[in-house]
C-alpha cells in the first residue's frame, strides 16, 4: 500500500533519530515513500555575493516554487550532506534508494506552518521528525516546532522521535 512519508530534518542529531525511525518503520513497505525535508531561511538578495545570486538564479529556473526568494549556499550545501548522509542511514535499515527523495523549501518566519503546506501541498498520510533540545523553561515560553506540528496538524499521523 502506497504511503507517503515526510520526514522533516535540520541535520541536527535529533532530526537523524527521526529517520533512523523511519527506516525501522517504513522499511518492511515497498510501496512507502520518504521524503527528506529542510526549510531554508530565506535571506535578502542584498546580503549575497553576486557569485551567490548568479547560483541561485540558476537553481530557481529548475524550482519555480522558489521564485523571488534566496538564502545561503552553505546552508543549501550543508544541508545536502545531510540528506546524503541520512538516506544512507535510510538504505542500509532496508529501504530502497528509489523509495527516498530529498527536497529543500525556503520561507520567512515560521518553520512549523512551511512543514504543514508542505505536508497538505504533498499529501503525506504521515510527518515523521525528532524533539528539538529546548531546554523547558524556554519551550514553556516559546513552544517549539515539534509542539506546535502536534497542535496543528490535520489529515496526517505526527510522529515526534526522541
């Protein structure tokens, strides 16, 4: 049965316990999808090297979706090791490489609301991600990404990986 997966990830350890997850759930399903998500902060067009902008330009005319937005390569490239890195993890749990697709976003502002468009525009039946460390006087007062997908998602399953 066909089942799509997004696992949103910040390349951080936490994001990784999320996709080791996911492959121990998702693996035995030859029909799951898993797709590997970022949101990337979009920047100013001002804050570039010109090298930069003429780089992102280039990107944009494969991903309409990022028309008139940019940020920063070495968040972009960092973030790509990542994906590398967490898809290896996602194989050798026994899913398939055709099974995985990695896919970054750039947004202002709220991460939690760009993850939920993410997951209606998609139509993933399951959110997979990993508790960010705040420490709980902080996350009392600001809530966190984890909290408030739990509070606001709708039409999906929401698995937060400790």
């Amino acid at each position: 049965m066909l089942h799509n997966v997004l696992i949103a990830v910040d390349g951080s350890r936490n994001s990784l316990r999320a996709v080791e997850y996911s492959g121990r759930v998702f693996a035995p399903n030859p029909e799951a999808r898993l797709v590997l998500f970022h949101i990337l902060q979009a920047v100013s067009r001002m804050n570039l090297e010109k090298k930069e902008v003429k780089t992102i330009d280039t990107h944009k005319a494969e991903r309409p979706d990022l028309a008139g937005l940019y940020w920063r390569l070495g968040d972009e490239k960092r973030i790509s090791k990542f994906f590398g890195e967490a898809a290896e993890v996602l194989i050798q749990a026994g899913v398939q490489p055709e099974q995985i697709k990695s896919k970054f976003s750039v947004k202002k502002g709220e991460i939690a609301a760009a993850i939920l468009e993410e997951v209606e525009l998609g139509h993933y039946e399951t959110l997979v991600l990993g508790r960010r460390g705040l420490s709980r006087v902080r996350e009392f007062f600001m809530g966190s990404v984890s909290t408030e997908l739990v509070r606001e998602a709708r039409g999906c399953a929401v698995c937060v990986v400790e």
